[in-house]
C-alpha cells in the first residue's frame, strides 16, 4: 500500500462476537452513534471542559454562556 492511499479496514464496523455454531450474539452496547443533537451537545461539554481547565480562576456565567453559544435577552422593565 503506497503512502497516500487509506487502509479502508480501519473505517469498517466492529466485529460481532460469535457464539457456539456460528450464530451472531447481540451487544446492546454496540451501537452506532448518529445523533446530530447528542453529537453538539458533546461538542459543547468538551468546549465547557477545555476552557475550564485552562482557566485560572472559575468561569464567569458570561463566559460559560459566550463558550456555550447563549445569546442573553433584555430584560423586560430593565
């Protein structure tokens, strides 16, 4: 295999175990994972995380929400 091409066995699915006689055993923890909502809120736990450790003091609510993405609204009567 040259330099630029991908070994393609790398991106295949997982192996299923086998049991006695061949047959397929279910793994309720092998599962594909394709939630777009799940996927950025995992990106926006690990942005939370990385900035945190970084940080030499606790996080302000200001900054929390500038890393989360909130957009504060005006009060009403303020």
């Amino acid at each position: 295999m040259g330099e630029s091409e991908v070994d393609d066995t790398s991106f295949s699915e997982p192996a299923r175990p086998v049991a006695e006689g061949g047959d397929s055993v279910y793994d309720q923890f092998d599962v594909t994972l394709e939630d777009g909502d799940l996927l950025r809120e995992v990106e926006l736990t690990t942005n939370l995380i990385i900035a945190a450790s970084e940080a030499e003091e606790p996080l302000s609510t200001e900054e929390i929400d500038r890393i989360l993405g909130v957009v504060p609204h005006p009060r009403v009567g303020d």
